[in-house]
C-alpha cells in the first residue's frame, strides 16, 4: 500500500513545494542564506554593471552650411563609445573656401580610466561571487567549519565595498565630462569654421546617454549590495563569536558572585 500511495503523494504536492524540495536538495542549501542569496544578487548587477558600460555607443555631429552658393549642406555625425578615448575619435570640418573641403578634427578629452576601472572592477566581481557560490553550495561545511575563509571573504567583501564606491563616483563624474564633451554644442564651439562669416552652423544629433546613466546606477547598487553584505559576512567570522564571548563573560561572573553572596 505504501508503494502505491508514494507516488499518488507526489503527484498532489504543489508546484511551489515541489521546487522548494528540490532546492533542498542542493548541496549545502547555502543560497537560501544571507550569504548565498546577496551574492547571487551580486553577481546579477555586476553584469548588468559591466555590460552597460562597456557595450555603450553614441553619436552626436552638427551641421555646417556655407555662404557660398557652390557649397552644400554638410552632416557631420561621429561616433564614440566605450573606452571613451574622445582624443583619438576623427571627423572632417568643412571648410568654406576654395583651397580644401575638408579638415580632420578629433573630439577633446580621454575618459578611459573611469570607465576600465569601472567594467575591470564589474569583470572581478562576477568572477569572484561566481567562486564564493561554488564554496557556498559545495563546500558550505568547509566554509564553516574553516575560520579562515570567512576571515578572507570578509576582507575581499570591505574591499570590493570601498571599491564599488570609488568605481561608481568616479565613472558618475567621468560620465558627466562625457556628456560635456560631446554634445553637439561642443562640436561646434571646437570648429573654427563656425566662428567666421562664411558658414552657419548648426547642432546635430544629440547623443542618449540613458544606457551610460544606468551604468552608473548598477554601479551604486552593486555599492549598496557589498556594503550590507559585509554584516552578514562579518557574523561568521570568529571574530563575531568573541564579542559575544565577551558580552557574555561578564554577565554570567556577576551572576556567579551574586549567588554566591546571596548564600553567605
């Protein structure tokens, strides 16, 4: 009778318990923990971080329209994107006389550190709440029993913690200088042939920068993400264990002197 009923009890579980006894199942069960979920949040917002950063591209340009007759409308439309080295970008200003037609130009300014440092700091992370999950799931014994890995996870966490900060700050500010430097104002303030009497000029597309301003918000998050997750990190290190030792040292000695004057 048990055999028959086994199968029929199965069947009756819902969806929900079912799922939740399969994640039990899991070796060492440690995602359902602090620990395990935040780095699974981690590690999700660290590609979405790098990702949005590096795979960035826009355009801005302008327009030139000459005095002379002869000359028609000129587009300029130049294309930027991750790492950001503005200085190395070329397009052509028109020129309005009969000399040349064209002069290269560069766009101003390198931002490349803020960004690499920011899609660099994105790339260690993944990677390394990648490793910290395999230690959580597979060797969550291990981890436990072993007082040394909580004490370096702690280390690695604060660290990635401050350097979350300073990558997030840093590309928020360099992100700013970007939008600076190319917005179609810009293009036209730099080329001299909008500054004369032979030519009107004109802005052009105007870059979206919602992909790049996003980038910067995963930045935080992922902040916000290892600060909070230094605490729990924290409480399994053997130094959580000795401040409660020593809360509770005193406690039970004065409990102890008490009773003991209590029975003289």
């Amino acid at each position: 009778m048990s055999s028959t009923e086994s199968p029929s009890r199965a069947a009756d579980k819902s969806p929900r318990q079912q799922f939740d006894l399969l994640l039990e199942g899991l070796p060492g069960g440690g995602w359902k923990e602090p620990l395990g979920f935040i780095k699974v949040l981690q590690w999700l917002f660290a590609i979405f971080a790098f990702g949005s950063c590096g795979s960035y591209s826009g355009e801005t340009g302008a327009m030139v329209r000459c005095n002379n007759e002869a000359k028609d409308v000129s587009s300029i439309i130049v294309l930027f994107g991750y790492p950001f080295r503005l200085h190395r970008i070329e397009y052509e200003m028109p020129l309005c006389d009969d000399d040349s037609s064209s002069k290269t130009m560069h766009l101003m300014g390198d931002f490349s550190a803020p960004a690499e440092f920011f899609v660099t700091l994105g790339i260690f992370s993944f990677f390394y709440t990648m490793a910290a999950l395999v230690v959580y799931l597979r060797f969550h014994k291990l981890y436990t029993e072993n007082k040394r890995f909580p004490l370096v996870d702690f280390c690695v966490t604060v660290s990635f913690t401050f350097f979350w900060l300073v990558a997030a700050a840093a590309w928020g500010k360099g992100l700013t200088d970007v939008k600076g430097a190319t917005r179609p104002s810009s293009l036209t303030a730099a080329m001299s042939v909008c500054h004369g009497e032979e030519a009107v000029c004109s802005a052009g597309a105007t870059p979206s920068m919602g992909l790049a301003n996003i980038s910067v918000l995963f930045g935080f998050i992922n902040f916000f993400l290892w600060a909070g997750n230094c605490w729990f990190v924290f409480k399994e290190t053997p130094w959580h264990g000795q401040g409660q030792d020593q809360g509770q040292g005193p406690s039970q000695e004065s409990a102890a002197e008490q009773g003991a004057v209590e029975k003289q």
